[in-house]
C-alpha cells in the first residue's frame, strides 16, 4: 500500500509542482499509516529519483530508457500501471498539467477507479481519502471520496506549499521499460522548447495581467505592463478581449477559456473583472485592480486598486517596486 | 473514413454563476443551455477535415433526449450528421460510464465508412474535467493526442499533428484510429450560416437508448459537500493620493508588508 505520485519531468528536468504533491502525499500517507512512492519515467532519471529521495518518498519507482525520453501516453501509461501494482497503490496522483491530467486520466479508466480530475485539496476523514475541487467553472466546490480500490487524482499545480528537502532514507527500485520502440504507435518527429526565461503562467507565484484597458496604443500598454511583470519576476496574462485584439498571444490568456490560475498576487491592468475572467483568476490571494472606472466589477474582487490611467500607474508602480526592490 | 466529433450541451458561461447547489446535485440545471465553448473548436475541425480528406462528419452528444440544441447548433455549422445517447443508458454513472457510452455511440456512427477520427473539446465548462476523451480513446482502446493545436495532414492512415504542453510544442505521427483532443488554438469557429440554421432545424436526430447501447455500472466517486464557494468579500482599498506616483508609492508599500513580493 502507498501513495504513488508521478514525478512529471520536462526535456529532463522535474516539473517542481510535483515536488509539493509528493510532500502532500507523505503527509497523507502519514495519516493513512501507508508509504509514500514517487514515479518517474525519462531517458535519464537518476539525479530526479535522488531528489524525490531528499523530498521524501519512501520508495522511487523509476525507469529509464531511450524510448521514454519523449512523454508518449501508450509507453508512460504501460509503466504508471506497472508501478501501481508493484507499489500496490491506494492512490496514484499527479500534477493537474496537461499531460499530469491525460496520464492520470489513462491509468484511472484502465483501473476502473475513480478520478478527481483538477483537484485543489486532498486529505483524510475517517481513514478515507477525500479529493476538493470545484465544478461548473469554480462555481460550485464538492468534496469525493472514492469507491474504487485505487483513487486517483490530478492535481491543481501550487495547491500545497513548497517543501525543503529533508534528506533520505528511501529505496529506488526499477521498473523495465515494457515496449520497445517498434511497439508505440506515437513517433515525435519534432520538438520545439517553450521560450526561455518565460514565466508559465499556472505555477506562477504573481502575475501582471493586461487587458482592453490597453487599447489607445495596444503595444506601448503591454510594454509597460510587460516592465512591471518582469520588475516583479511575474508571469504575464491577459483577458480574452486583449488576446481576440491581436495584442498579445493566446497563451497568456486567463480566464474560462483561457488558463487557472491561482497565484499569490495578481495585478490586472486595464481589465473590467467579467465573469469569464473571474472563473480563471478568482482564486489568487491578493488580486490588485488598476482601472480608470471606479465602477468596473473587478474592484469587488480586489483588495487594492488604484483608480487612474494605466499608461501613468502602470509605469509609476514599476519605479515605485524598482526603488524598493533595488 | 468518417470523422466524429464529441459535443457537450452545457450551461451559457455568463449563467454559471448562478448555478446552484441544487441545481449541480440533480443536474436540472434551469441556465440556457448551448454548444461547450470548448467543443465549437472540435466540430469546426471535424468540418474542415471533412472537407479536405472528402469524408462524412457526424456530431456525437450524450444528454437528455429532447435536449438538441449542442446538436443543431452543430448541424448548423455543418456536421453531416448528429447523434443524441440518451443520458439514461449510464444511469447515475459518471466519467466511466459516460466514457464507455460514447465510445459505444461511435462504433454505431461507425456506418460503412468506419469512424477512424474521434475529434473532443478540451474540457466542459460544467463537468471541468478533460477526462471524457481519454476514457473514450482507453474503451476504445485507441491511441489519444491532447491539446492539439493543428492536424498537419492525413496520409497513408496516420495523422500528423501538432500539440502543446506546458513546456513546448510537438509535431507528433500516429496511425489511425485516434482520438484528439483540440485546444482553442487550432481554428476559428465558424457562425452557422443561414441556411445550415434551416437545414438543421428540419434535421431528426436519431437517439440511441438503452435497447441500442448498454453499459455496465461502475461507481467509483461518491460526490459529496457541495457548497457555493462564496468569494471572500474584501473591502477593496483605494489608494488615493494628488499624483499617480504617490498613489503608486502607497500601493507597492502595501504589497511589500503583504510578503507576496
Ligand atoms: C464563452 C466565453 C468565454 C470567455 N472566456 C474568457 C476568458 O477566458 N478570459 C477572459 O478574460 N474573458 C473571457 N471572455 C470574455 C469576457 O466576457 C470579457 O469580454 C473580457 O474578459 C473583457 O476583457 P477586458 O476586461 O480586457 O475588456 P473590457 O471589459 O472592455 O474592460 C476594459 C477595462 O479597462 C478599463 N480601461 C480602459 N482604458 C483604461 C486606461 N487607459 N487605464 C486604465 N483602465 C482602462 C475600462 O474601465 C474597463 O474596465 C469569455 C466570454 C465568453 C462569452
Ligand atoms: N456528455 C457528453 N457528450 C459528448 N461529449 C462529451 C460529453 N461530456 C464530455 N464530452 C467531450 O469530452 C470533452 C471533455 O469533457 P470533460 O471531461 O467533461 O471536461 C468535452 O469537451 C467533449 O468534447
């Protein structure tokens, strides 16, 4: 019996978020008088397997093979079922990413247990797991427990604190790659990283948002928001309205249809606060609003505002954090 | 081949709000109920595959019978065909059996052609799970592509497609049958036309129950708690001051005691 959780590794290198599952899934184990078991699948692991040691997993479950450099459902999905039956798992979690969501989706459909997709909390009543998260798009939050000999769940990225490595004590075991390559039906024939320095906007610990409020000179506005972000070593968001104007890509949209977010700051520049917007941002601890209409609905939500143009506030807060910051 | 495309009716995004406890327990949800968002990407690409590779398309739902309009909405952009799975067959069954349902609609879309493509939206606005597709690719027992930004091409049975994850972005190979999942990148929706409007509305859309498609029981979350999560009324503070800046100044200094910085 053990909490298994999958150590999401990107071009090598460990998704972090997964580091405050696994010490999410100690104390769970804890609880459950079980063991904690990390899971990790790549070309080269050793160096990860060690950490998710010194992060406090009871045993690794790792593989390592050529054929596993490159995340492919059918080969990952093979070994995260392998793990679960040497680990005897009770539960197998993941980090809520996009791939963290289809892996943990894949083994909980094969096992016929059930899922708590986009979970937000987990913890223990009654010697049973319970899983939070929230339907209709944050409007409606329900509590599960699960049925299935197996619960699994994916995992809303920074919905635990940070931990410290503590040191280790635990085992790595091996798992064998069970397909060869001539076997996996998905082949990647190209690969192109995400840029550099770029702040991912789910795990992001603030966030300078832009939004319609930009529109007298669209790329003078994003500038200015875009010098804040990076004074603030922030990640940069915008509403939909400012993405369908062409002003910046879709991948920085937040919102229903756009990406969740719950950092610990999130300033929006020039946005109204529309419900769509709310449904991806709601959840940040401290949201700030810069608008010029006192009126506008983001300030119910806000917890401080500054009510002016932001072509002004926008750059004076950016000299106001470089002066205190420097 | 035949193209197949799964679409969810869901509550308008502007009335979730309003969504009650009640309401989500029961599922009798009293908002006005359209096409997913999310799923407008998927049917446009299932037409414009259509389209370029000369094949049918057909739009798959499973709701309650009478409710059609995801379907029509569908139909009037131009699906082929709809097909509605009378929500009935997985009883109080969740994503499993939801999943194992559709993937039992598709085999009977099949017709002569065979459905080779099964085309999902990233996620309902209600259920908020993107589990649906992945169930139906494992009942299928198909391969499954998520966050698909663009299918380059089909050719000699394997679909080439482009995906994005959080660290970078893949062009991928893999032979038919397949299930995808589009993220909202991949097109432009289309408004339906006036006259797919009429077409659909005149359409009868057959429904599949229990005597066509069985599924068996599976209960394996039981929901419970629900609640309203109601947002922490804060009284907002704001800066005033006779300059931006020292606006600004006030501002930066309240964060900076907040520690979030
Ligand atoms: C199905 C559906 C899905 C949606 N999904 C999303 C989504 O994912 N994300 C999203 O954001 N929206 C989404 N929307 C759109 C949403 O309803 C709003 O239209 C959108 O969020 C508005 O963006 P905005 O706040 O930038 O623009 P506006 O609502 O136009 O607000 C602009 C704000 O800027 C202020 N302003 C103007 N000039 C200045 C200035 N110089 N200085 C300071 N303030 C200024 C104005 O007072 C105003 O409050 C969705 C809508 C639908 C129907
Ligand atoms: N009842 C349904 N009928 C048809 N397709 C569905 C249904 N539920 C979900 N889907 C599909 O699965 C996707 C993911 O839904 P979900 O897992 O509920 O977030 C949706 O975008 C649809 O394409």
């Amino acid at each position: 019996m053990s909490i298994l959780v999958w150590i999401e590794l990107n071009d090598g290198r460990v998704v972090t978020n997964c580091w405050e599952l696994l010490a999410k899934a100690k104390e769970l184990a804890f609880e459950l008088e079980t063991t904690s078991a990390a899971l990790l699948i790549g070309d080269e692991v050793d160096e990860a397997a060690r950490m998710a040691l010194t992060y406090g997993a009871d045993t690794v479950y790792a593989a390592a093979d050529a054929t596993l450099s490159r995340f492919r459902l059918q080969p990952y999905a093979a070994l995260a079922e392998q793990a679960v039956e040497r680990a005897g798992a009770r539960a197998f979690l993941t980090n809520g990413s996009i791939r963290g969501g289809t892996l943990a989706a894949t083994v909980a459909c094969r096992q016929k247990a059930g899922i708590a997709a986009n979970a937000s909390d987990l913890r223990v009543e009654e010697g049973e797991l319970v899983a939070v998260r929230t339907i209709y798009s944050g409007n409606i939050r329900a509590e599960l427990r699960f049925e299935s000999r197996l619960a699994v769940a994916s995992v809303r990225p920074r919905s635990f604190p940070m931990p410290e490595p503590v040191g280790s004590s635990g085992a790595i075991e091996m798992l064998d790659a069970v397909l060869d390559e001539d076997e996996i039906r998905e082949k990647v024939t190209d690969f192109r990283a995400a840029e550099v320095g770029e702040i991912g906007l789910t795990d992001a610990h603030i966030i300078v948002s832009g939004g319609r409020g930009v529109a007298a000179d669209p790329p003078k506005g994003f500038e200015l928001v875009g010098e804040l972000a990076e004074t603030l070593g922030a990640a940069l968001g915008a509403s939909r309205a400012a993405v369908d104007a062409g002003y910046i890509p879709y991948k920085h949209q937040v919102g229903q249809t756009g990406k969740t977010v719950g950092p610990d700051l999130y300033i929006a520049c020039g946005i109204s606060g529309a419900i769509q917007h709310l449904a991806g941002m709601g959840n940040s601890k401290i949201i700030v609003a810069i608008n010029k209409d006192r009126d506008a609905p983001i300030f119910e939500r806000a917890k401080y505002g500054i009510v002016d143009d932001l072509f002004e506030a926008v750059p004076a807060l950016t000299a106001a954090f470089r002066k205190r910051l420097a | 081949m035949k193209v197949a495309v799964l679409i969810k009716q869901t509550p308008d995004t502007a009335e979730l709000p309003k969504i009650t406890v009640d309401e989500a327990r029961s599922g009798e949800v009293g908002a006005t109920m359209v096409l997913n968002p999310w799923d407008e990407f998927a049917v446009e690409e299932a037409i414009d595959l259509a389209d370029r590779f000369s094949c049918e398309s057909a739009a798959i739902s499973l709701g309650r019978v009478g409710e059609t309009d995801a379907l029509k909405h569908a139909l009037a952009m131009g699906v082929d065909s709809g097909l509605l799975v009378d929500e009935q067959v997985i009883g109080d069954g969740g994503e499993w059996e939801t999943a194992e349902a559709l993937a039992e609609a598709v085999k009977i879309a099949d017709g002569e052609e065979g459905v080779s493509l099964v085309l999902a939206g990233k996620m309902s606005v209600d259920g908020n799970s993107g589990v649906i597709y992945a169930g139906v690719a494992c009942k299928l027992g198909w391969d499954l592509l998520v966050n698909v930004t663009r299918i380059v091409d089909i050719v000699d049975g394997k679909l080439i497609a482009e995906q994005v994850f959080e660290g970078g972005q893949e062009t991928v190979e893999t032979p038919l049958p397949v299930v995808v999942s589009v993220a909202k990148e991949i097109n432009e929706p289309r408004y339906p036309s006036f006259m797919g409007i009429r077409k659909a509305s005149r359409a009868q859309i057959p429904v599949l129950g229990e005597d066509e498609l069985q599924v068996g029981p599976s209960s394996t979350v039981r929901w419970e708690g629900m609640s309203k999560p109601e947002p922490e009324r804060v009284e907002v503070r704001i800066f005033e001051g006779s300059t931006v800046e020292e606006k600004a100044e006030q501002l930066a200094d309240a964060l900076l005691a907040e520690k979030v910085i």
